[in-house]
C-alpha cells in the first residue's frame, strides 16, 4: 500500500479524494509509476551525459557533479511531468480534452527526445567507442597538417635552395670525376688512345681535370657556406615544426559532443543503427506522452466525479464566503451612513 500510495502521489491525483475511488486506484497507480521512471531515466541520461561533460575534471569531481546535476535533472522532470498528468481534468468534451493535452503531448515529447539521446550513446557504447578512435586519428590528422601547412612553405623554400646548390656541386664533382679517370686512362693506356706513354693528349686531359677541379675548389668556397647555412635553417624549420605538432594539447577524445558526433556518423553509414536509434526515441517518447495520453483517452471514473464534485464545493464555498463578506461591508457602510445622519441634527443645534 504504500508503494500504491507514492505512485498515487507522483500522478498527482488528490489521494483523499482517489481512496473513495478503488475502481481508479489501479490506473493512477500505473500513471504515477510511469512517471516515477521517467524521472528515474531522466536522473540516469543526465548523470551519463553530464559524466563525459566534466571528461576532464578530477574523478571526484566529475563523479560528484554527475550524481548531484543528474539527481536535479530528474526530479526536475519529474516534477514537470507531474504537473503535466494532474493539470488534465477530465471534462464531457473530447475535443476539449485533446486542445488541452496537445500542448502537453508537444512538451512530453521533446522530454523524452531529451531523455533517450544520452541513453542511446550507452546502449550504442561500443559503437561509438570504435568510432571515436577513427575520429580521433582523423583530428589528430587534421590538427598534424594544420601545423604543416603553417611552415611547408618556409620548408620547402629552403629545401629548393638546398637541392638547387647541392644538384651544382654534384654536377661539378662528377665532371671532375669524369675527367680525372679520363686523364688516368690516358696514362695508364686503358682508355682514350689506348696508348700508354702519350704524353701530348694526356697533359691536355690533366689540364681539363685540373681545371674541372679548380672550378669546383672555388665554387665550393662561395657556396659550401651557404650550403651549411640553408641545410641549418632546414632543420631548425622543421624542429620547430616538430615542436609544434608535439605541443598541441591531445586531449581524451570521448567528451559528450564527441560522442553525439560518433553517434551522429554511426547511425548515418548504418541504416540498422540508425533504425535502432529511431525506435529507441520513439520508445521514450511513447513512455513520456503515456500518462497524458492515459488520461486523455480512458472514459471518465468515480475519482474524476468526486474531484469536479470537490472543486465545486471549493468554488460555491468561495461564492459564498465572498458574498458573507460583500454583506458585511454593505451592513458596515449602512451603519456608517445611518451613524452620520444621527450626528448631523446635533451639530447643526
């Protein structure tokens, strides 16, 4: 009994009035329980999504804010839901009864879209889990070459400059190379002429390897510097740009914006997953817009009888207590004016 008596309290009914009703008892009962657990599921979505809210306070904190702003949460919808069920009145008119709950059906349901979203990322949890790894990698992906857009063009400016001067000296050290083995071939008779002694083409090879060696002295003193400079450069550009990419703060990726952006990808390459999701919300909806759907298509009992019985009793006592009060302030006036007209005679002797 009195679990029945607590369920009759979260559907809002008149207990006293609901007890001289047993054919009612019942169907309150089943309308506050449904109530209760809505505020029950309510408490248990916000507690969830208010968990990944505070993902980067101290576990104490976070579990502690979770429980309190969760156990608020519910017993805000609760309340809400109860003042839903028991403003409805069950009158003689069904039209009149279905104005009066379509605006209460409209907040049921955006109750329900509320509650069932948090609850869905728990029951899809492995999921998104998987999908916030992919998510992840991508972000951290994106974030990598941000910082690379950022210095490649510095980079790959001294990267040209240093391939141009080392693609010079390369040229100029294999034309050196070339020539020296020429005038050793010459030499030795196992090139060129093919004649070993042949001092007249040799000496012209020797000055041509002499020369190509020469120019390859001076070019290295004007630009092996600047070739030592710009190589410098390269790798403090791209240390930097490594130093970058390592400071960007690589946060825990499963806040609750995360998780609804998992969901949201999951249920759009599913079409299973995304199905399951439809018929969860349309389950919390159904379970939040049931009372008021209850009330508003069950025939009309004993209890609604006695309330409108109660009420009016309430509003004929309020009719005539004011009517007590209206013939009272007449009687005083009367005996204020007839107080008057007794003092006048006297003061005009």
């Amino acid at each position: 009994m009195q679990i029945q008596s607590f369920f009759w309290f979260c559907s809002g009914a008149t207990i006293p009035i609901l007890k001289k009703s047993p054919s009612d008892h019942i169907k309150y009962a089943g309308i506050g329980a449904t109530v209760f657990f809505t505020g029950l599921f309510a408490a248990l979505s916000a507690g969830y999504a208010l968990y990944y809210v505070f993902n980067d306070s101290e576990p104490v904190v976070r579990i502690s804010a979770s429980v309190g702003f969760g156990l608020l949460w519910g017993l805000m919808i609760f309340n809400l839901d109860r003042y839903i069920v028991s403003g409805m009145k069950k009158k003689n008119g069904f039209w009149s009864e279905a104005r009066m709950a379509f605006p209460r059906l409209i907040l049921a349901t955006v109750i329900a879209v509320v509650i069932s979203r948090p609850l869905e990322l728990q029951i899809f949890h492995t999921s998104i889990e998987t999908e916030l790894i992919a998510m992840k990698e991508l972000e951290m992906q994106r974030q990598d070459q941000l910082v690379q857009n950022r210095f490649m063009p510095a980079i790959q400016k001294l990267e040209a400059e240093v391939n141009h001067l080392q693609t010079e000296i390369n040229t100029k050290t294999e034309r050196r190379n070339q020539l020296e083995e020429s005038a050793r071939n010459e030499a030795d008779g196992t090139g060129g002429t093919q004649k070993r002694g042949a001092k007249t083409i040799y000496k012209l090879k020797r000055q041509d390897a002499d020369k190509a060696q020469a120019e390859l002295d001076t070019f290295l003193r004007k630009r092996l510097p600047q070739l030592l400079t710009l190589q410098e450069d390269l790798r403090k550009k791209r240390t930097e740009a490594d130093s970058v990419k390592g400071a960007i703060p690589r946060l825990a990726f499963d806040g609750f914006d995360k998780r609804l952006d998992a969901l949201g990808q999951v249920t759009e390459r599913s079409q299973t997953m995304a199905m399951a999701s439809w018929f969860l919300m349309l389950l919390f909806v159904v379970v939040e817009i049931l009372p008021v759907l209850v009330k508003l298509l069950s025939p009309r009992g004993p209890y609604d009888d006695l309330l409108e019985k109660h009420e009016h009793a309430v509003e004929i006592y309020k009719i005539e207590e004011m009517s007590s009060l209206n013939q009272k302030a007449n009687n005083r006036i009367s005996l204020l004016k007839q107080t008057e007209k007794g003092r006048n005679p006297e003061e005009e002797t």
